[in-house]
C-alpha cells in the first residue's frame, strides 16, 4: 500500500516512509493512496476480538513492510491498557481512552508509533530526532512513549505558561534521551516552528527530522482501533453508533472516518469543541477560517488551525456536503462546560475530564435540537470518547464540583521530579540553531 499526499505534489511512498517523513515534502500530509477494507466476516465477529486482535487486523492492511509476528509485537507492547466503554446514561456510553501511562488517548498513537519507528529503523547507522509541538497532551505521551527508546532523540515545543501545572510536569521531566523546548508564543506559533523545520533544506540535510504530531500517519493507525474496540463493547444488535469526539487538532476524528472508511459501521461523528470553533463553523457555513486560538479550561483543543482539516476534505473528495452528511459539529464555552462537569457529578456520579465534558455536552445538543440529523434511530447509542482522566484537571474540575480529585500514582510520580526545559523565541532561526548544535 502507498501513500500520497493531501496535496498531490509528493511521489507516493510506503508507510515507513510516510511515518518516518512524518510531513509530505510538498507540506502536505500524507494518506493511503486507496483505501483498504476489513473483512466483513471480521466486523460481524468484533464481538469476540481484543483491543490486540483489533489493532493488528486494522494495521494490517495499512502497514505491509513488517512481517506478522514484528506487527503483533508493535501492537501488543503499545496496546498493553484497556479501553473501557462505560455508560453513564440511557444510551450515552463513554469511551475511556485514559488509562495509559500519561492518562489521555495520545498514549495509543504515541506507544505505536515509537515502536513502529523503532521496528522500522533498526539498521539505520544515524538518529531520528522527533519534533513535536504540544498543547499539552502529546507532549508526555510522547515522552513516555519514546522515553529510552534507542536511535530516537525528541525535542518537544511547548507554548510557555499555556499548559496546566501538571501537563508541564509530565512534559519536562521525562529526562534522558527528551527535551522540552518552552516557547515563548502560543501552541500554534510552536506548530508553525515545527513545519517550518521540516521544510528547512539545510535542517533536513544535517538531521533526520521526523513528526510526533498528528499529522503523522502513525498516530492516526492506531488511534481508529478504539473505535472498533467500543463497537465490540457495545454488544450485539444496538446498531451503529455516533461517535462524538472532543477535538483540537483533529486527528482522533479523522482516526474515525479512517475506521469508518475501512469497514466500521457508524451511523455519524461528533464533532465537539470549545470556543475554538472553526470546524463546527466550517460545518454549517462552508467557509474555513483558521485563526489564532483561545485559551480555554480544555487546554489540549485549543487549536486555530487545526492539522489534520485537510485530510477530512481529502476523505471526502473535498465535498462541503458529504463532509456535512458524516460530521455535524458544536462548540461550548467554558463556563457550559464546568456546568457539565458539575451536572453530571451530582446526576450520575461519573467525573468528566473538561475535554470529554464538551463532548458530552454535543451529544446532550444534538439529542435536543438536532436528533435525525444522521437518520438514526431510537436505538442508536452514541459513544463519547473520553479524551483524558480527570485527574489530569483537578485546579479546573475542583471548583465546579468542590470536591478533591484523587491523583492516580503514575501522575503523582511527575510531580516529584525537577522541571528541565530550554527557553526558545518564537523565532524559527531560534530553533534551527539549537537543533543543528545540539544534534
Ligand atoms: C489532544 C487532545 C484532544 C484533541 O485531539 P485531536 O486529535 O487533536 O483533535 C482532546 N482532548 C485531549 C485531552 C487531548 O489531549
């Protein structure tokens, strides 16, 4: 299988190319050149298939340079935690993607991909250096899932005093073979910084350059077998649910679309956001207007030019109306979302996380201004994708709910430990010359 790019201009290339690229050389991002399809003797038997199982049968038809047993290998040390569907309301289920080791999804897409790189790599004589600007979350998962990893140096932007107290712990003190670089800018001039990096001739000549960010392709693989680990959960006979995905830069959603795409029943998609609503906008008006992005209490979705836009369009041949009929989209402000949080406490005693609460709070408006939109039925369950584990948020969840989060031990560890991180401008020249010294 080969991969183009969303722009046209690149010659295609094999998965391992597009992963270790990260970036199509014509900036564009990179997506199959065809789209495979699960058999459907595998989705009529999901019931009886691991998250493993899953992950390995969806890999499969995108990565065809590893043999069977280096495949299962990549997906059994990355997919080594659950992903429970719990239900929380008459047919709201939430699907919780937090119970890897830097509690939020971007765990799935950031283990895969390191050992991805690693099987990929192995007789490469010079290190890879992952670039990856963060709004908070990939940050650490990315540290953790590439933390020791041999040949794969990463440098992780980051915008100064933009994430939470927590993210930043995570993100700094992961040490050894990780460096947190503290931007003096917002996460989209750290975004920018890194593009500009991978179409830097003379940077790419002296390094091996490659992406953490969901615009790599690896990130994406995995994070769709989740989809079709809560289609097994659900159990038979409920029929094909819509999923609602509290989004920033998109990559979870497209993730979907690409399960979809391949085989997975779904009747529609959420998409959720705050205020940073240029999506939803898109949605309804046709019109896409990237701009700067507001910080909000859901600090991970607060993108203004949302990455992987391109691939959606690109999924649906660039149709504003076919984009409409698979996505229907609504933005929530930060005080809907800590009544959320608050609400749904006291009602059912679940604790959202403020990124799963602005999904929760999609699935609650569409149920009541604009249920049918996808033809659904009234047995049709939406799943939620629960983003990040509350306790990652407890200066914002405290006071809507007046009571104390519990920190999971594995967060509480990162609290200990010192903060390292190296002051940046926001000044792409900054950057290439701490990059060409330090590698
Ligand atoms: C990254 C992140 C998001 C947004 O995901 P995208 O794939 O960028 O849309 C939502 N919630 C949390 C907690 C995140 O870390």
């Amino acid at each position: 299988m080969k991969f183009i790019s969303t722009k046209g201009d690149s010659k295609p290339v094999s998965f391992s190319e597009a992963v270790l690229k990260g970036l199509a050389p014509d900036g564009g991002l990179y997506v199959p050149d065809k789209w495979p399809r699960l058999d459907d003797e595998f989705i009529n038997n999901i019931h009886q298939k691991s998250l493993q199982e899953i992950g390995f049968e969806v890999s499969r038809l995108f990565v065809d340079e590893l043999d069977d047993n280096s495949l299962r290998e990549v997906i059994d040390g990355a997919m080594n935690f659950d992903a429970p569907l719990v239900s929380i309301e008459d047919r709201t289920h939430i699907l919780e993607l937090f119970h890897g080791p830097t509690l939020a999804f971007k765990d799935f897409g950031a283990r895969f991909m390191s050992r991805i790189f690693s099987a990929f790599r192995e007789d490469k004589e010079q290190d890879i250096v992952i670039l990856a600007a963060t709004s908070g979350d990939t940050g650490s998962a990315v540290a953790q899932g590439f933390l020791g990893v041999e040949g794969i140096k990463v440098c992780l932007l980051y915008p100064s005093g933009k994430v939470s107290r927590l993210q930043e712990q995570q993100l700094t003190t992961a040490g050894q073979n990780v460096t947190a670089l503290e931007v003096n800018g917002t996460f989209d001039d750290c975004q920018k910084m890194v593009k500009q990096a991978f179409s830097d001739a003379e940077l790419n000549r002296q390094l091996i350059l490659s992406s953490a960010n969901s615009i790599n392709i690896a990130r994406l693989v995995p994070q769709s077998f989740y989809y079709l680990y809560a289609l097994k959960q659900l159990g038979e006979s409920v029929g094909a649910p819509i999923f609602c995905v509290p989004s920033g830069n998109f990559g979870n959603l497209t993730a979907g679309l690409m399960a979809h795409k391949i085989g997975m029943p779904a009747t529609g998609f959420i998409a959720a956001t705050n205020v940073n609503d240029v999506v939803p906008e898109y949605l309804e008006t046709g019109s896409f207007n990237p701009r700067p992005s507001e910080r909000t209490i859901s600090n991970a979705m607060d993108v203004g030019n949302p990455s992987n836009f391109s691939r959606i369009e690109y999924l649906f041949g660039n149709n504003h109306e076919t984009i409409q009929k698979h996505i229907w989209g609504a933005s929530f402000s930060d005080e809907q979302t800590r009544q959320a949080i608050q609400e749904v406490k006291k009602e059912t005693g679940y604790l959202l996380d403020p990124h799963t609460a602005v999904g929760y709070l999609a699935v609650k408006k569409y149920r009541k201004n604009a249920a049918g939109y996808f033809s659904e039925s009234g047995e049709t369950p939406f799943v939620i994708l629960s983003t990040a584990h509350p306790a990652k948020f407890g200066d914002v969840i405290e006071p809507a709910t007046g009571e104390e989060v519990p920190i999971p031990d594995r967060l509480a560890e990162s609290l200990k430990k010192e903060k390292q991180s190296i002051k940046l401008e926001n000044d792409f020249g900054h950057l290439k010359q701490l990059l060409m010294q330090r590698y």
